[in-house]
C-alpha cells in the first residue's frame, strides 16, 4: 500500500496562461501552504519543481530540501516537450536539473513533464532523460485524453527499456477502471470536482490491486481567489475548468494524507521487481 504524494510546483499564470510571464509572488506564497499543510499532519511528499520558480524563489527549495522533502524536476520553462527538439527538451532539463542540485547539494533522480507531455510522439524524450542520470520519470497518464496520455501504457511502474539500450523506471499517475474503462483519478481537477468518497474508493481499489497511487497536485489549486485576483482578463471557460473545486481541495488533500502515509516516488521507482516494456511498442 503505498500512496505517492506529488506536488507540481510552478505558478498558473507562467505555467498555464502565458508562458512568457514571470513567476509571481503569489506562487511562492501558495507552496508554502502546501508545505505548511504538510508539515501540520507530519507527511512528506515528492516535489517537482519548475526551474523558473527554483531561481525566483530558491530559499524556498532549500527549505523543502531542508524539512525533508524529495525534490524532483518539473523542467525548467513549463514548455511541452512535443513542441522541442530532443536539443532543446535536453537543454530545458539539464539547466533545472543542475539548478535544483546546486541548490540542494545532491543528485536529482526523479523528472515530471509539463502537462504530462511525454506521449506516444516525444518518447523520445525518457532516452534524454536516462542519459541526463535521471532514474525515473513520473509523466505518462496511461489515459486516451485530447491533450496528454498513452491508453495503451501499463498502470503499473515498469521498466522502460530504450532505443539507446538504457532503461528507466516509469511511475505512471493513478487512474481506476470502471465498467471496463480506465478514468483518471490522479490529482488536479479529477481531486477538486470528484467527491471525496470516489477518491476514497479509488485508492483503496488501487491498494488492493497491489499498485501505488501516484497523486498529483499544484499549489495554485489551494488559492481559490486567484481566478478573480489575476490582473488581466481571464475567459469565463478557463476560471470555470481552472478555478471550480479549489476551496475544497485543501480539505481533500488532509484527508488523503491523514489517512496514509506518503512515500516517496524515488522509494517506489528503485523497488524491485516491476515489469519491464519496450518503450518502442508504444511508438
């Protein structure tokens, strides 16, 4: 039974809206409700932390690093990796990755798409990954979705075995089947609109199962003002698909991890025993 709490630390603005805008105050503000969360139920969680934000706000990373959390990477831009060349997904990554180590004063083993980008056409980019020293990467939805997701990839961690010979542990996000049909249940929106007794369930199925529920979240979704606070206009659609559910998340989010204990995702990805897979039958 093994619960992996992740956090995706960016700011919406940046990271959703326009990626050309700096990283707001408000976005350190709201992680540190989240660590303040954590901390107050004694639970530690796995952290993926966008580059941008590390260098606006890398006081803050040391004192995730400090009150023992796992940082991981989110990349450095909060850019797609199916709109970079394998150069510039490389160079995005690398220059997080050695930001975050540089900050913490250890190796960074663990990477988070933005978006959940890594899909059937930018597979590519575990091999880039791998060589980058990377041991697991946490950013396949193994979902059929408009924008991210690989239905066909396992629900269980694997093994991914690459073009170049390397390999690296995959830690896909949690999803559940119903009626035969596999749903997302990971975190974000699916957390803040589901009712709590579906997330419960959910988890308790997926712990019977024998696999790990990789959750996700972002500390934007524990400010439910700052849909109506953003100082230019934002679509009625997008307040809706992005703000909707974010007073209740918080209440969520305590009872996920009062109720179980999180681990962390490089703890689950060096496991033994998980299955291995041909990263090309997924090509």
């Amino acid at each position: 039974m093994s619960l992996v709490v992740t956090v995706d630390v960016e700011d919406w603005p940046q990271s959703t809206w326009d990626r050309s805008l700096p990283i707001s105050d408000r976005s350190r503000v709201n992680a540190e409700k989240v660590l303040d969360l954590l901390a107050s139920r004694g639970r530690k969680a796995t952290l993926f932390i966008l580059g941008k934000f590390a260098e606006r706000f890398p006081e803050l990373v040391r004192r995730m690093h400090r009150e023992g959390h796992e940082i991981a990477s989110h990349g450095y831009g909060h850019v797609e990796i199916f709109t970079q060349s394998p150069a510039e997904f490389r160079n995005d990554v690398y220059r997080s990755k050695s930001f975050l180590e540089d900050a913490i004063g250890e190796p960074v083993v663990g990477y988070r798409a933005p978006d959940f980008s890594i899909v059937q056409s930018s597979l590519w980019a575990l091999d880039v990954l791998a060589e980058l020293g990377f041991r697991y990467d946490s950013s396949i939805y193994p979902i059929a979705h408009k924008r991210y997701g690989i239905a066909s990839f396992p629900v269980d961690p694997v093994h991914v075995q690459l073009p170049s010979g390397g390999s690296i542990v995959e830690l896909p996000i949690a999803t559940v089947e119903v009626l035969g049909r596999r749903l997302p249940i990971g975190g974000g929106g699916y957390h803040r609109l589901f009712p709590w007794p579906l997330i419960r369930w959910s988890l308790r199925r997926t712990f019977k199962d024998g696999r790990p529920f990789v959750a996700y979240c972002h500390p934007y979704e524990f400010d439910p003002d700052e849909m109506s606070s953003l100082p230019y206009p934002i679509p009625m659609k997008v307040k809706l698909h992005q703000g909707l559910g974010r007073r209740r998340l918080a209440a969520r989010f305590g009872k996920m991890i009062g109720s179980y204990a999180p681990v962390f995702a490089r703890d689950v990805a060096a496991r033994d025993g998980w299955p291995s897979v041909s990263a090309a039958s997924f090509s």
